[in-house]
C-alpha cells in the first residue's frame, strides 16, 4: 500500500483510535490532511507511519481500591492506608481513591530494582 493519503477510518485503525479521535485531530490541526468535500477528508499517510507511537499495553484511565487491593492481595484497608500516608501514588477523586496504572508500574518498578528514592 504505497498511497499517499489515507480515510479517517484507515488511519483511525492505524493509531488505534476511534473515529471521532481522528476527526478531532483533523479539526485541530494536529493532522495534516486533505479535504474534498465538507465532509470528505484524506489524512496524509507519511505523518501516520513517522508519528505512530510503538505498541503499548493499553492502560485504563485509574484503578480502584478494589481493583488494586485484588491485584496486590491486600485488604482495601491496607489500600487506603498506605495512600494515605503517600507511600503510594493515588488521588482523591469525589471522595475516592483512585490510581494511575503507570504511577504505580513506576513505584513497582523502582522498588524491585532496589532504588529507594522518595516518591
């Protein structure tokens, strides 16, 4: 496929987005394209292949105290315990804790290769 322009649909499929993803990006011009119409637009194929990011894991936006004390084997008091005291990362969001997946593969990450720094 050696085209120089590709549909929405093409290149949401690309970036693994959906379709409403592209067209904001189209909108706001973080995609350079091409219009043919009010609603006939070609994204220029060269950007989709230089900026597509390598394939990572996909990440949910936060996890729950449940969620994370099933996954750590703890009691959820524990949970909430040690984000209280800031050992680890979590943020309170209407009155629940909440936590980042990658803050905590991060801490993971730090604590089992040794490096003791503050969070």
């Amino acid at each position: 496929m050696n085209r120089s322009y590709l549909t929405i649909a093409e290149t949401a499929d690309m970036l693994g987005v959906a379709r409403q993803t592209v067209r904001r990006r189209v909108y706001s011009g973080l995609l350079p394209s091409l219009w043919l119409g009010p609603r006939l637009i070609r994204v220029e194929a060269r950007c989709i292949v230089q900026d597509a990011p390598p394939p990572v894991q996909s990440w949910p936006a936060a996890i729950g105290v449940g969620d994370l004390a099933s996954a750590w084997r703890l009691h959820p008091r524990t949970i909430h315990a040690l984000a209280g005291a800031g050992l680890i990362p979590g943020h309170r969001v209407h009155g629940q804790w909440a936590f980042r997946p990658r803050e905590l593969a991060e801490l993971v990450r730090r604590l089992t290769t040794g490096s003791r720094e503050a969070a």
